[in-house]
C-alpha cells in the first residue's frame, strides 16, 4: 500500500513542482500585499511569505484541511468499527493527497503505522537517562532527536543523492516519525507517571487507539477522545511556531527528526501548545480560590486578578482568528455528547460565557475568543488523564501529521532555504519620512 501512496504522491506533488516554477516565471514580479512598519514589529502576522499547501486558516471560519471544515471531516473521514469519530490516519491521507481516503486506504495506513512504531533501544536509552521531574516536552523533543540516527533522508544524503529524490527518503521518514511519536509518548508517560511499567503496543489497533491503549486506558470513549483529538491537532496553516519552525529548520535540509524537534520545542512555549497545560493549572488554581462550583462572579474576578497581576488568560485568544476556534468547539461537542455533567466541563463553559468581555475590555486583545487549548485539559481530566504536564506531549504527537506533510510537499516541490531579510531599528528611523514638527 504504501508503494502506492508514495506514487500517488508523486503523480500530484511532482508536476506542481514543474507549475509553481512557471507560475513564478510568468508572474514573478506580480505585487500580492505591502507590509508596514508595524508588520515587521508585531512578530510579522500579517505578512504572506511562505506557502504551505495542506491547510488554510480563515480569520472568522477557523481552519479547513484541503478545503474540508472540522464538521465536514466528522462526516468524511473513515472512522473506527463502531466509533464516531474520524481516524488520523484519514487526515493523514487527506493532507498528503487533498483527496478523501477510503476505509481499506485508513485500515492500511493503520497498519503501516504499526509496523513502523518501534523505537530504537537509544530513544529508551536516552529517556531513561533523564531526570523523571524533566519535562515531558523536553524528553518528547529529546526521544524523538534519539531515533535521528535512522533518517533515511540523512543516509542518503550522506552517499550524495540527487536532489530530485529527496521527497523519497523524506516520504520514508514521515511515515517512520508519525508512527513513533505515540511510542515515544507512551513511553514518557509510563516511566514519568506510571511506575516504568510499559505496555506493549498492539498492532491490530488504529494510530489512536494504540496510542490509548499504550498510555494505559483502556475505555472505548477515551479512544474515541484520542482519535478526535489526534485529527483536530494536526495543522493550523503554515505560520504558527511548531508548523513554521519545522518548515524553517527543515529549509535547511534538517531531516524530518531535527526538524520536528525543533518545530516540538516552539510548540512547548506556553504562547502556543503549552497552553493547554497552563488552562488546567489555572482552573484549578481557580478552584482552590473558590471552590469547585464557582459562579460567574466569581470567575470574572479571578479573570480580572490574572489580567492585573500582568499574566495572560491561557486559553483565550489567537494571532490569527477572530471567532471561537472551531476546534474548541469540536471539543466541547465531545463534551456535551460524552460527559455533559463534568464538573470542570461546566467550568469551562461558565468561563466562555464572562471571559470574552473581561478580554475585550482591556481594549487590546484582539480576539477575545477561546482557542483550541481552552477545552483539551478537562476531557483528558474527564478519562483520568490528570498529569497535565503531559497535554502538550498529546498535542504534539498530532501535530507531527500535518507539520512533517507540509516537509515532505517543501521536499517534493524543492523548497529552497528560508532566510527573510533582517534590519536594524536605526534602519527602520532611517526609512521612515518624518513630517516636519509644527510648534
Ligand atoms: N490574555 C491576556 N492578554 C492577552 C490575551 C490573553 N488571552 N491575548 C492577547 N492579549 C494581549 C497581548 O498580550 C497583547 O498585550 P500587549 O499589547 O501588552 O503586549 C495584546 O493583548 C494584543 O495581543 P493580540 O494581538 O490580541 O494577540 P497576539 O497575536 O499578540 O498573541 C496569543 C496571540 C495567542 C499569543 C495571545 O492571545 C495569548 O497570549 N493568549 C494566551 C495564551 C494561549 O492561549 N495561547 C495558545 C494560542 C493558540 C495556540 O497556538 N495553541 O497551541
């Protein structure tokens, strides 16, 4: 099967490579935006300067894969005997090809990622090294560097291959690292939480599944949580930390490991994926405040205690959209299906309801609407999951699918090394036209 996807990749991804270079001949001079002086200070948000083809955010709609909403993907994509949510393997499939994949295409993919999972002894080796308190984003980024000796990518670069070929050996270790960051969770999770009490994998079970099964639950709904959750995480466009470091550390030739793990240490900074992280500390500080029924009132002030002790409302807000994030709510219709009672559920729903307007007047925050990372915390809680500093490992394994897709398409389309141009802020004084002072 896998043969046959990597030829189905070919006959799509090679001719765009033959397309852009004519697009960039007939239309390389073609104006597409300015930039201001305030783009360059305001961490370049704004500024169209990479293109990444697997997934496009829209400011007001949130985020669609090749075109397909959260909703539409619920509908499309193959789902497990029984189950209601869609399989990653099917996104996978989705973000590589922009076509819609099959169940025997899913089923496949399954069990070419079960085949594929094993770690080698110096991933265990190296984990094992750490102290148990390191954090489990630092041995995510430090298990996954351990396997770098078997990039195929590297290998072949090494005895000189032509640069036509390089999404092959990259196609080989996409497939290999997608397959191995549940393994490298699991096995975070068993030794820092669980006694080093490992469970093997079962090679009969989906990507999540396995993945459930690995971190030690056994419930079908926990499962179902992971294949929703592994499919909503995945990609976000191109321009967020985790998908735009590995894209930029990849433009360098890294391979898929080097380039993942730097992309998984911008996702651990609590602006971005360790949010999710930071959400549950600060419900449950909350709680410690003010009891495990607080009401409205209550939330809104500790909400304003956070803002005036000059921290950020975790959870809330995003550089690019200007609505509730669709995956947000994906989540919270997970919720209300599966667990509508949940104590900490409701939490989260009475702070939706007062912390857009405590946002909004500081009159600043440009979106005052909960992210992605509002809503993880308390299903995984929900399950039993409760080791929060272990949620941005979660979102890491799902965010490996679509940022190392986007690696392997840079590949295929021979993207060339990244280097945008810096200036001084002498420069910038000396660009800028000062309208003489009236006294
Ligand atoms: N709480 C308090 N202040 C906030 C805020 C929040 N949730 N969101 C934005 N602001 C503040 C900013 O810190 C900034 O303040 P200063 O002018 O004093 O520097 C101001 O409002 C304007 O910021 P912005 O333009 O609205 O937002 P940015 O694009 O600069 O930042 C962030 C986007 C996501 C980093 C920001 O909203 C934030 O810090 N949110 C809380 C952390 C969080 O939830 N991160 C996860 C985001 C989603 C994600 O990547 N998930 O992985």
């Amino acid at each position: 099967m896998i043969e046959q996807l990597k030829e189905k990749f070919a006959a799509k991804a090679l001719p765009l490579r033959d397309e852009i270079k004519a697009l960039v001949k007939a239309n390389g001079t073609h104006v597409l935006g300015e930039y201001t002086v305030a783009n360059i200070y305001s961490g370049m948000k704004g500024i169209v300067s990479m293109v990444t083809e697997t997934s496009k955010l829209d400011p007001e709609e949130g985020i669609r894969f090749r075109g397909y909403t959260i909703p539409e993907l619920k509908e499309k994509l193959p789902k497990a005997p029984g189950g209601k949510e869609p399989l990653p393997e099917g996104l996978f499939y989705l973000l590589l090809l922009g076509e819609l994949p099959s169940e025997e295409d899913v089923k496949a993919l399954s069990k070419e990622f079960a085949k594929r999972g094993e770690l080698p002894a110096s991933a265990k080796n190296a984990l094992d090294s750490l102290p148990i308190e390191t954090h489990p984003m630092t041995q995510l980024s430090i298990g996954l560097l351990a396997c770098q000796q078997d990039s195929v990518f590297a290998q072949e670069y090494r005895k000189g291959m032509n640069k036509k070929d390089y999404w092959e050996s990259t196609f080989e270790d996409v497939i290999n690292v997608i397959a191995r960051m549940p393994r490298i969770a699991a096995y975070i999770y068993r030794r820092t939480y669980k006694n080093n009490e490992h469970i093997d994998a079962n090679p009969d079970l989906d990507l999540a599944g396995n993945f459930a099964h690995m971190l030690g639950y056994s419930d079908d709904e926990f499962k179902s949580l992971m294949r929703i959750y592994l499919t909503i995480h995945a990609d976000h466009e191109g321009g967020n930390v985790s998908a735009h470091t590995t894209h930029l550390v990849g433009s360098a030739l890294s391979d898929a490991y080097l380039s993942l793990s730097a992309g998984l240490n911008g996702l651990a900074g609590p602006l971005h994926g360790l949010a999710n992280q930071e959400v549950v500390r600060w419900i449950m500080e909350l709680k410690k405040n003010v009891g495990s029924d607080p009401s409205t009132e209550d939330i809104r002030k500790y909400l304003q205690k956070t803002l005036d002790e000059g921290k950020v409302i975790p959870g809330y807000g995003h550089a690019v959209l200007r609505k509730t994030d669709p995956r947000y709510m994906a989540q919270r219709e997970f919720a209300l299906e599966y667990m509508p009672d949940d104590e900490n559920f409701k939490i989260v729903g009475k702070i939706y309801d007062v912390a857009p307007d405590v946002l909004r007047a500081t009159g600043k925050v440009k979106n005052p609407w909960p992210n992605v990372d509002a809503h993880s915390g308390v299903l995984l809680i929900h399950y039993g999951l409760v080791e929060s500093d272990f949620y941005t490992v979660l979102f890491g394994v799902s965010r490996a699918i679509g940022v190392l897709t986007s690696l392997l398409w840079d590949r295929a389309l021979l993207a060339p090394i990244e280097r945008p141009k810096s200036v001084t802020t002498e420069w910038v004084k000396s660009q800028v036209t000062q309208e003489p002072q009236l006294n």
